[in-house]
C-alpha cells in the first residue's frame, strides 16, 4: 500500500469518526400533563372507580342500535373529511420511504452509440473516409456519508409527521362519528318529547273542556276557564320547538351522509326512544385518557417533528 493511500484511509477513517447526530433529542417535557401525580390512579365518579377496560374502536355499538349502527357505517363511508385525512395519511407514509430510502449508494449507467462519416479532406485524402460506427459507456457510483445526522433527522422528522397525521385522521373519524351520534339522539329525543308534549296538550284540552262545563252547570267560575285555556295554549305554543329540533336533527344526519332525507335509514325520522348505552363507557385513569386522545397525540407527534427540524437546520 502506498503512502498516498494509506494517508487517505487514515483521513477517511477521520472523517468518519467526526459523524455526529446535531440538534437536540426528543423527549417528552417534564412539564407534561401525563406526568402529574394526579392522573395515575383510577378515576373516580361519587367515590366509585370508573371502567378501567380499554375503549372499543366501534364504542357507538354500546347503544346496541343496529339504525345508528347503519348510520355510522354510512357516514364513514361517504364522508369528505375522511378521504382527505387517508390521503393525507399516505403522503406521510411515502414521505416516510423517501427518507429512509435517501443516502447511502447510488450508482447509475449511461450508454450511447452514433454514426459518425468525416470527410476525407480533413485528413488530406482524395478518397472518403469509411463510416465509423462509435459506442461508449460510463458507469458512476457514489455513496453519500450522513456526516452531521441531516439523513438520520429526516427520518425522525417523517415518521413524527406520518404519527401526527394519523392522530389527524383519528380525530376527524371520531368527530364524524360523536355528531352522527348527537344528530340522531336529538331526533330520538325531539320525538320521545315532541309525543310526551302531545299527551299533556290532549289532558289540558280535557281538563279545559271540564272546567267549560262546571262553569257552566254553575259549579265554577270564568277565572277557571282562563286560567285553563291559558296553559293550553301555552303547551301548544311550544309544540313547533319540538318540530324543529327533529327537523335540525335529519337535515345534520342529511349532511353526514351526504344523502337526502328520503334515502336516510328507514324508520330514522320516526325514532322515539332515546338511545340508552348498555354499559359505562370505559375510561381508565388519567394518564390513559390523556394517551388515548388524538388531539394530544397530534400536538406531541408535531413536537417531536419540529424537534428533529431543528436538527436539519442545524
């Protein structure tokens, strides 16, 4: 081995051992929430610990509603807000690959043939010169060092991001789903209260017919009779709220689903019993609440990617 490449050995070797990861490490703050003391025991409602079983993925199915499950189902199905949100979520993942796939060996190879016929003057002849055929090829290599941790931190920086959007898309999953819910409970309920104030309006009207005909058998007096037909009035006063809450109601589900109110689930708009969930919803403790929240997910996965830019910048 010669001097020459000995020392360049040496001095790569050099190189090498000089390679560092700059910028900070991500670590979750100490100042962080799920760290308080308070929030690792099981929480409790009136003194009575809550459900500490993880929650189901399709927890609307604890209503044991096969309309609401089928309303669900269609939402998810036809919702905007979703496709944008998977899209997204596999621009992250390919984002992810072209990190992971940047630096280290390249190679590549060019090939190239022609034609060639030159004049016979240009070598002081009489006679033409025969036609050339000429072909070459090159071939390169390289290998790109991640000498100060640049690579190393786009790959931290991805996978935060692809870790941030998926909570996104967590979060716009469970938001479709808890209005989907909100609109059918609230037709539910317009109606179980709509059929509630209905029967109060038809006592009232009895009791008003009653009292007309006392007064008049002279057993009452008109102040009765007012007083009567002024609750009557007032209970059918507040019959067109009911109404309207139901019709607010099917026009939410309506933009949910993206579907007209006559091709909604049959039986939706009549619904008169308020969905009741068969069982506690399962919680856990605090630290766990807080892990299982999306949103909070995706403001840490944004830390931890902004983190690792520092690093690329640096």
């Amino acid at each position: 081995m010669s001097k020459a490449s000995g020392l360049a050995i040496a001095g790569l070797g050099l190189l090498l051992s000089a390679c560092q990861v700059v910028g900070p490490d991500y670590h979750l703050p100490e100042e962080a929430a799920i760290h308080r003391e308070d929030l690792q025991g099981e929480l409790a409602v009136n003194g009575k610990p809550v459900v500490s079983a993880p929650v189901p993925a399709d927890w609307w199915r604890l209503y044991q509603d096969p309309r609401l499950d089928q309303l669900v189902q269609q939402a998810m199905a036809s919702n905007t807000d979703l496709r944008v949100a998977a899209a997204s979520l596999l621009r992250a993942r390919a984002q992810v690959d072209a990190a992971e796939a940047a630096g280290g060996w390249s190679g590549g190879v060019k090939m190239g043939a022609q034609r060639l016929q030159e004049s016979g003057e240009a070598f002081l002849l009489p006679e033409k010169v025969p036609v050339a055929n000429i072909g070459d090829i090159g071939i390169s290599a390289s290998y790109q060092f991640d000498l100060f941790g640049t690579l190393q931190r786009g790959i931290e920086a991805a996978k935060a991001n692809a870790d941030a959007t998926q909570a996104a898309a967590d979060t716009a999953r469970i938001t479709l789903v808890a209005d989907v819910v909100r609109a059918y409970t609230q037709v539910c309920a317009a109606n179980e209260e709509r059929e509630i104030a209905q029967h109060s309006l038809d006592l009232q009207a009895q009791s008003t017919t009653l009292i007309q005909r006392l007064r008049d058998a002279g057993r009452g007096d008109e102040t009765q009779v007012t007083r009567s037909q002024t609750q009557f009035k007032s209970l059918r006063a507040d019959m067109p709220r009911y109404e309207a809450a139901r019709q607010a109601g099917l026009f939410r589900l309506s933009m949910l689903l993206a579907k007209p109110l006559d091709q909604l689930p049959a039986g939706t708009d009549s619904c008169a019993e308020l969905p009741k969930i068969t069982q506690l919803v399962p919680v856990g403790d605090g630290a766990s609440l807080l892990k299982r929240r999306p949103d909070i997910r995706q403001a840490e996965r944004r830390l931890a990617a902004a983190t690792a830019r520092i690093g690329i910048a640096t």
